[in-house]
C-alpha cells in the first residue's frame, strides 16, 4: 500500500515560498485537487475491500485517545466570543440572550460554544462564573450565570465555589439536547 505525505497549511494567511522538489505542500483550500491527483495516480487498489475493512477495524481498535494539553499563557489569548461570519477577527458582544456582531450584523444565540470548546482544550475543562465572564466577555453575573443553568453541565460547590465542566464536544452535547 503506497503511503503519500504533505504538509498541508490551515491559514489561508500563509505565503508558501518555493517548493522543494519531492515535497508536497499546499493551502487546505487545495486538498480536493491533491486529493483528486493521488486518486488518478493510484488506481488500482493494493488490497481487497475486505483487507481494507480489517485494518480499518484493526486501527480503529488500537487507537488510544492521549490527553493533550497546551502550554499557553491566558492573558495571551484574544478573548471574547469572535465572529465566525467575519473570519473570527470580530468580537461579538452579548445582548438580550444573542451574541451579536457589531460589523456585520450576524447574531448567534450559540456562538459561545466555540468559545467554549476552545477554553477547555487552552486553559481548563472547568470554568467558573467569572472566568465565563472574563472569557466571553460578558458583563453581568446574571446573564453568564443563565447561560449556564441553559447549559446544564456537570458542576462542584456551591454559590461562589462552584465550577462547571465544560463536556469533550461541546457543540454537540448541547445539539444532542436539542434533538
């Protein structure tokens, strides 16, 4: 079975200079195309349906989830909820239950959810009221408080002392409890 490797680059920001020969690299945008070259040059499959279904099993049954956690210093990081709309270069700011974006105009009652997500993988999987708050960036006590009852998450203490934990998917806990 070949094995094919390229760097592939998220950030439609990055400028990729010269490429060396024998390397391939390119913007994520273009992994349908490279994807569309590596099928027209490997057309023959190497291995039956059924050898492919018993590795697919086979590696599906050796993986193992490792813990990941990211050195970053939190006063580093951009904070409140960013428009998705925008290119998350716009902070929205919460009113009447919606985070709104005061550039264009986009509201999202789920928008922090992202938010969310990414603070448990960057600083914690628990959060408080006032580390909401700070993070989102959100005024009232009361407000983050309600979109935490909404939330239902697990939580320890009481009052002052209790932190909420913030599930492994966020974005689908809470579709799950929707549907």
């Amino acid at each position: 079975m070949p094995v094919e490797t390229s760097i592939i680059i998220v950030s439609d920001y990055t400028i990729i200079g010269a490429i060396p020969k024998g390397h391939s690299i390119f913007h994520a945008s273009g992994l349908q195309t490279e994807l569309e070259k590596l099928f027209n040059k490997h057309r023959e499959p190497n291995i039956s349906l059924n050898q492919f279904e018993m590795l697919k099993t086979d590696l599906m049954n050796h993986h193992q989830r490792k813990d990941w956690k990211a050195k970053v210093n939190p006063t580093k990081l951009r904070k409140g909820v960013l428009c998705k709309k925008c290119d998350y270069k716009n902070v929205m700011r919460f009113e009447y239950g919606s985070f709104k974006c005061e550039r264009c105009g986009m509201k999202n009652k789920d928008a922090h959810l992202e938010a969310l997500s990414d603070y448990r993988y960057l600083i914690s999987e628990w959060i408080t009221n006032r580390e909401l708050r700070e993070f989102l960036g959100i005024d009232s006590q009361f407000a983050a408080h309600r979109i935490l009852k909404k939330l239902d998450w697990e939580y320890i203490g009481t009052y002052k002392n209790r932190k909420y934990k913030i599930p492994d998917f966020v974005e689908e806990v809470v579709v799950r409890r929707r549907t």
